[in-house]
C-alpha cells in the first residue's frame, strides 16, 4: 500500500507488495516460525502468532501453508531454528537503512547484507548507527469506503489507537507497538476491511537523494528485498511519486 499517508512514499515496498513477492510466503513462513518459537504454535495463547496469521491471510497465503508453517515450527514436520538480527547502515548520499532479518544461518546473511551494501556504494555500521532515527510503531491501513471519519475516529481510539489519518480512500491507523495486535484485533471486530497491518519504523528526519544515490538506494532495497532472509528494509528518504506502487 502507498501514497496513503505522510510517510508512505519513504517506506521500502517500491512497486511491489507483499503480496506480489515471489519469496512472499517464504518470509511470511519464517514469521510464523519465530512466532511459535517465542509463544507456542496456539494462536489464541499466542498474540504473535495471532498477527503473522492475519499478515499472511492478507497476503493471500492459503491456509493449508500456514498450517504447515505452524507444524513445522512446532516442532510436528522437523526442527527449524530461525534468528531475528537487524542490521544497520548508510546507503549511498548518506542515507539511513535499517534491516531486519530471519535467518537459520547468521555468517550468510551479514555476508550477503554487507555485500549489497557495498555494491551499492554504502556501508555496513554498528548495531544502533542510524536506529536512533526511527520511531517503531503500529500502522493498520483501514477501506475508508462507506466509512464516516468520526465514526472510524471513535472506533480506532476506543480501541487504544494513537492516531487516524484520512487519505480519502484509506484510514491509516497509528499504534503503540505494544497495542498493535489489539487495536488491529478490535477493528477486525467492528467489522472493518483491513488492507494491511506492520510495525514500522518510521523516521524521525528525511531526506532526498540525489538521482545517483536514489538509483544506488533503489538497487540496494530490490537486492535486499529479494533476499529470502530479509523481512523489511527500513530508509529515511523520500522517493518521487513515479517509483511508487
């Protein structure tokens, strides 16, 4: 989803959804691994889990798959062993690039991340080298078809939400990260047609590339992305209109 809110032409999905990925469901996969990991394969005990569910239901992943990940992370169709590292660093022009990563093989991923990098005239730093840039937080992207903005205003707050904006077609709904799962819960609750729900990190400042370091920036983020080890890939720059979805 993009162009829905203040924020959305600086997030990392240029001209592509989740959706659309051919490693889509791959990622999603490793999510429902850690998932069960940390809380248990029981979505109702798990909130989680309850969260990477609804993700890859909004990917369009069949139920069949997400079964299968839940087994297999539980330990019923063999052991899987997934790490959640974030890496942190500066793409070409100065540019603030977070990484996030599941990986089953650490020495490959900071390999392959670093690389990328380089290749793309940045460089790898130390863990909290740009972090301090970003803010996490809940984002849950709402239909606004039918919908009257004080009614959605009242429902997202009721719901322990932080903040709604209105795009006209879209209702982007802000969260705490702890409250993420239950405000988007809640909604789902009312009824309403949830288009996507994320933590994000979100920048404090941004910053607009030159035509080089956004042609270097956007090579670097479509390396990474199809990486199946990479999550998300968070930047602080804004990018033109045209290279949005």
């Amino acid at each position: 989803m993009s162009g829905h809110s203040k924020w959305a032409n600086i997030k990392n999905k240029k001209a592509k959804g989740d959706a659309q990925r051919s490693n889509a469901f791959t990622k999603i996969g490793r999510e429902i691994a850690i998932a069960v990991k940390q809380g248990g394969p029981n979505p109702d005990t798990n909130s989680r889990l309850r969260d990477v569910i609804a993700k890859a239901k909004a990917a369009n992943m069949p139920n069949d798959n997400i079964k299968r990940g839940i087994q297999k992370a539980s330990g019923e169709l063999g052991a899987v062993n997934y790490e959640e590292l974030t890496y942190e660093g500066y793409a070409a022009g100065g540019i603030a690039v977070i990484v996030e990563t599941l990986t089953d093989n650490k020495t490959r991923t900071v390999g392959d991340v670093r690389h990328y990098f380089d290749k793309c005239g940045g460089a790898l730093g130390n863990s909290g080298c740009v972090s301090f840039m970003f803010n996490k937080q809940g984002t849950i992207v709402v239909d606004a078809a039918g919908l009257d903005e004080d009614d959605i205003m009242l429902m997202a707050l009721d719901a322990g939400a932080d903040d709604v904006i209105n795009d006209g077609e879209v209702y982007e709904i802000v969260t705490n990260p702890a409250d993420f799962g239950a405000v988007r819960e809640s909604l789902e609750g009312k009824g309403l047609t949830i288009i996507s729900a994320e933590l994000e990190m979100v920048p404090t400042n941004t910053v607009i590339p030159d035509a080089d370091a956004l042609a270097k920036l956007l090579k670097l983020i479509d390396l990474l992305e199809d990486n199946d080890d990479v999550q998300n890939v968070w930047h602080n720059a804004i990018l033109p209109e045209e290279d949005e979805e």
